[in-house]
C-alpha cells in the first residue's frame, strides 16, 4: 500500500500508480490545485476469529481539503460485483468515512470532458437513429424552454440596468445559452471559450488549458458562466477562479444541469440553476456522448449497450 501525500505544486516524487487512470486523474487535481494523497489508509473489513485483518479495501485517493476518498473503477460496472461488496462493507462498518466511486463509464466521460480520450474519435457505426440508444426522456422540450424561460425572467429582474456578459465554454452549452439569450428582456452580450488538455497526441498531463479565449474584455463587467452541466465542479472553478482574475465587476454561474452528487468542489457558488440529475448520463440539448445525440430536442437517459459501444 502506498502512503504518498501530494501538495499542488510541490516538487515531490511521483507515486508508482497501479494504473494508467489514477496517473492521468492524479494530474487533473495537481491542474486544480487539490491536495491528494495516493492510497493513504487501509480500511479492514473482515477478521477471522484470532483478530487479524483478512480483508481490507484501500481507496486510491483521499483529498484531505474535502475529507473524501475516490476509488477509480475502470472495469466495466458488471465485473466490479465483489468490489461493490467490499464498498458497502466499508459503509457499513465506516458511516462517517466519505468515499466517491467512479465507475467506468464515469471515467470516460471524465476522460472525454477534459480531452484526455485516446482512440474514440470516430462516433459509432451501428446507430441507426438517435433517439433508438435512448433509454428514457429525463426532461422534455417543453419543460427545458419553461426552465429556460424562468432562468430568463430571473437574471433580467437581477440585472435591471445592467447588460451581463453570458459566457460559455464551447460546445455542450451552445443550445441554452442561445435559448437563454432569448429569454432574457435586457441588453445582453456573448462570448465563448474553449479548453482542450495540455499534451500531444500519444500522452497529456492531464491539465486541461484555454485555447480558445474571450474576444471581450471583461474588466468592470458583470459576467455569467454558463454551463451545460456541473457535476465534480472541477471546470467551472476553474474558470471562475480565471474569470475573476480580469477584475470583472462580478461573476456568477448559471448552469442547466446540476449533478452536485458528483461534486468535488463543495463551495462552488451556483447562482442559477435549471435542474438537478441524478447520477446517470444524460444526452441532448447539447449533451453529447462521442460528439452525438447533441441535436435531440430533450435531455434524455443513454441506454448502457450505447454506453459500452467501441
């Protein structure tokens, strides 16, 4: 077991990893500035009958700052039954212990929101229709322009005399903040950036950089991340921590979806809020899984046989 603490920023020796994922999500918490330790403890969970441990669970990472344990699971969910057996061994005995799992296909998408994604460039051959891989309608157009319209009517009665800056990190959040826009009675203006990973092609570091910044100055103005979805936070402190540094007169963020199960980032302020979803992936409405289902009109539940698609 390893024992190894890492402060953002610190010349310290690397850890051995077990595996390739926990390197790569190593360096997304160096990029954020998260204190991680590597495998720090080991929890027992079964004695035999002189008292000595016979089974034990050893999370990979536990971010002191949050007093959180994080266990990458890259297996596919339906090979992981005897570690989800030891998770709940360890809930039961530990209640007070906080531990996040990520899952395979969570790691995916964490791999493919911060550009880490090797090899799946190409969307699958065999999809027939969009809305065939669609398990379930989560929430419908309507309801979606009725949220939209509301999150409108809230930020025009809290910027009266005001015209707020949207900003919106390309692509996912191009449908709602182009609805958003519509909704709101003030004057108002856009711009856009976009993030990619620090790397070539065969490695990154894992941090992700701006390569696409704002054309607009921001200085003194009143501004408004948008965002898509929020779930760990990791992205939009980020970006609010950068934002900020242009000396705007104010930032606040404004973000569709809201998976604050998955959250990392406890005091991220949200200040606008369309709905909040459970710990399931979701397409549409700008929500893409290998850069389709984007165009779906509603926000749907991925079916898992599109999810394990190669």
């Amino acid at each position: 077991m390893a024992d190894t603490k890492h402060r953002a920023n610190a010349p310290l020796t690397r850890p051995q990893f077990a595996h390739e994922s926990e390197e790569e999500f190593a360096r997304l918490l160096d990029f954020y500035g998260i204190r991680w330790e590597y495998e720090p403890r080991s929890f027992p969970l079964e004695w035999d009958e002189t008292g000595r441990v016979i089974e034990s669970f050893n999370p990979d990472f536990y971010l002191p700052d949050v007093d959180l344990y994080i266990e990458l699971t890259t297996l596919k969910q339906s090979l992981v039954t005897r570690k989800n057996r030891k998770i709940r061994r360890l809930r039961e005995l530990y209640p007070d212990v906080r531990l996040e799992i990520f899952y395979g296909r969570d790691y995916r998408n964490l791999l493919f929101k911060y550009g880490l994604a090797k090899g799946w460039d190409s969307p699958a051959p065999y999809v027939k229709t969009l809305a065939h891989d669609i398990e379930r309608i989560l929430f419908t157009e309507a309801q979606i322009q009725d949220r939209v319209r509301e999150l409108g009517e809230q930020i025009s009665r809290d910027y009266t005399g005001k015209s707020p800056l949207l900003v919106s990190v390309l692509k996912g959040a191009l449908y709602f903040i182009a609805d958003l826009s519509r909704a709101i009675s003030i004057p108002v203006a856009m711009d856009f950036m976009a993030i990619t990973s620090y790397g070539g092609e065969k490695a990154s570091s894992g941090a992700v950089r701006i390569i696409k910044d704002l054309d607009e100055k921001i200085t003194g103005r009143n501004v408004i991340l948008v965002e898509d979805i929020i779930d760990t936070g990791l992205t939009a402190s980020y970006l609010v921590k950068n934002l900020s540094a242009r000396d705007p007169a104010s930032v606040r963020i404004c973000t569709l979806l809201d998976k604050s199960v998955r959250r990392i980032v406890q005091d991220l302020p949200i200040d606008y809020r369309g709905f909040e979803v459970p710990d399931i992936f979701v397409v549409g409405y700008g929500l893409d899984y290998r850069q389709l289902y984007r165009n779906l009109p509603f926000i749907g539940v991925l079916k898992e046989e599109a999810l394990q698609r190669t």
